[in-house]
C-alpha cells in the first residue's frame, strides 16, 4: 500500500513560512499542521507569530495554542498529536497535510522516529528536579556533563529543564540520555517532500530587528504579564520563549524597554542561526525531494508567478 504524502515546510524563525505554508494550503487544499515547539502554547500568540485568527480561518490550522503554559510539551508528544492530525486531514478530509515550523527535533521524530525511552521512574524524577531547585540549572548541568558529556554539550547550562530531564534519565535508567537517543526509531509511515526556506543573513537579521517592535504594538508586554500572573515555575519552555525573559525583566523594573528589545531581537538572531545549522547537517526529506528556497517570503503577493510555477512543479513532481 502507498504511503500518503505529506509536505513539510521549514526553515529559519522570521523566515516566512507560515506565510508560505498558508499560501500553498490554499492552493493545494491543505491543513496547515504547527511543528513549531512554542506556538503550541495557547498563552503566547503574540510572542510566537502564530498565525492570525483570519490567518486560522482561511484555511484548517492545528495545534497552534493547544497546551496551556503549564504542561510543557514535547517531540514525543508533538509527533503522537501530529500524527492524528495528518491522518484526520488526510483520511477523512481529503487534504494534504502541511507540517509547518522550525522545530528541527519534530521534524526528526516523524520522518526518523524517536527511541523508545524508558520511564525512569517517579523516584528519578523527584530527584532530578530536587537537585534543579537546589543547585540551579548551572550546577546540575556540571554534573550532568560528568555522566553524559555528550548530552551536556548539546544543551544550553542555563536549560533547566531539559537538564534535569537528561540527569532523570541517567539517574532512572543507568543509561546517558545520549545513548538513548542515538538508538535508531520507527519512521512514520508517510511520503514526505519537504520545501526548506534558507534566506540570506541579512534579510534574516532586518526582519528579526522590526519583529520585536511589531510584536509591542500588538499586545506582547500585555500577554508576558498575564503570563507572569500564572505564577508558573520559570524553567518551562513557554517562561523561555524569544521575548518572555527580556519583558519579565522589563516588567521587574531590571532593564528598559529598549534594552529588552535588543536582548530580545539578540537570542532570536542567534536562535535563527542554529536552526539554519541544523538544517544544513539534517535531512527533512530524501534530497531528491527537497526544494531550497533561498528568499525570505513575506507574503504570497512577494511570490511571482515563476517562481509558484518552481514551487508547484516540484510539489507535482514529488506527489
């Protein structure tokens, strides 16, 4: 029986695809699908450039604001959702699922598949985040390197909780985390083509530079304090969104607004650099099914019909 095709648009934050994937779902008949790890959180529309409710309306989205702030999501989780939703839109729907986002991990769990993980336990897990509220993220990432250097070196020392999730591993299982996940998965069974946005730097740079000041003006100050109001532990993803930490601090009286602003449009530049790394040494389809765009796509109008025609034909092709 022949894999149902499924088509993934990915690339860089600031990069367009939403505007893409929303473009192609209307003339393709898709389901815009979010594989993106923060607009899963239905507290940061404005922070995470979800799409607008016109946006929504136009054409079936899902999983964009699913999971409240205070359940952190996972690829695990994201690939199990994502799975349904492909299946719903195409099975009973009749529509091309259109995986959207720049969450590389995602992308990987569907068209590499994830190790089978063991739980490690209640025990291991008090334990771990014991040891996170003791020590701090800093401190637990030291020892963390002592039994998974490998893992450490991924992970960022002040990314408390992935660390303390890698420490529960080692401390449930006796085995690095690391190890875990070099162990081969189960690819989902689809047929995926993929169009990965790659735009030159600087486009990237300008656009993430006027991100920040739009986002003001659409209501983020608001949306970190009503954020900040659900006394939430700090280490969930959706406490470190792009924007999040630097407009707490604003709002702590810390920093000013235009320091927030250029710590803000700093970590999404230096975000937006290790996503384009990571596509460069990771695979989202088979090459012969891949298509570059090396533009930044601000919109449909920007697309010119030649340049459609590119997008289609490749679409066409790999269908």
């Amino acid at each position: 029986m022949d894999e149902p095709p499924a088509l993934i648009v990915a690339g860089p934050t600031c990069g367009g695809k939403s505007a893409l994937a929303l473009a192609l779902a209307e003339r393709l008949g898709g389901t815009v699908i979010n594989a993106d790890s923060m607009q899963v959180y239905r507290e940061l529309r404005v922070l995470t450039a979800r799409p607008s409710p016109a946006e929504e309306a136009a054409v079936p989205h899902r999983l964009f604001g699913v999971r409240p702030a205070a359940a952190a999501g996972s690829a695990a989780w994201w690939s199990g959702a994502a799975l349904e939703e492909m299946a719903g839109a195409w099975v009973r729907a009749g529509r091309l699922p259109i995986l959207c986002g720049g969450t590389g991990l995602y992308f990987s769990a569907l068209t590499h598949g994830l190790a089978d993980i063991p739980d490690s336990g209640q025990a291991a897990r008090e334990m771990a985040r014991g040891l996170l509220a003791e020590l701090g993220p800093v401190a637990l990432h030291a020892r963390l390197a002592e039994v998974d250097s490998a893992m450490a070196a991924r992970l960022r020392p002040n990314d408390g909780q992935r660390i303390a999730r890698a420490y529960e591993v080692w401390l449930g299982t006796g085995t690095p985390l690391s190890e875990w996940q070099a162990r081969p998965g189960e690819r989902a069974p689809w047929r995926f083509a993929a169009i990965l946005l790659d735009p030159p730097r600087d486009e990237l740079r300008a656009a993430i530079a006027g991100r920040f000041a739009a986002m003001l003006r659409a209501g983020a100050l608001e949306e970190v304090r009503g954020l900040l109001a659900l006394g939430l532990d700090p280490s969930l993803p959706a406490m470190r969104a792009h924007g999040v930490p630097e407009l707490s601090a604003y709002l702590r009286g810390a920093i000013t607004l235009d320091e927030a602003g250029r710590r803000a449009e700093l970590v999404t530049a230096q975000y937006a650099k290790r996503q384009a790394t990571w596509y460069r040494h990771h695979d989202l389809a088979p090459p012969d099914r891949t298509h570059t765009i090396h533009a930044r796509i601000a919109g449909q109008a920007q697309f010119s019909e030649r340049e459609w025609a590119g997008v289609l034909n490749f679409i066409e092709r790999v269908s």
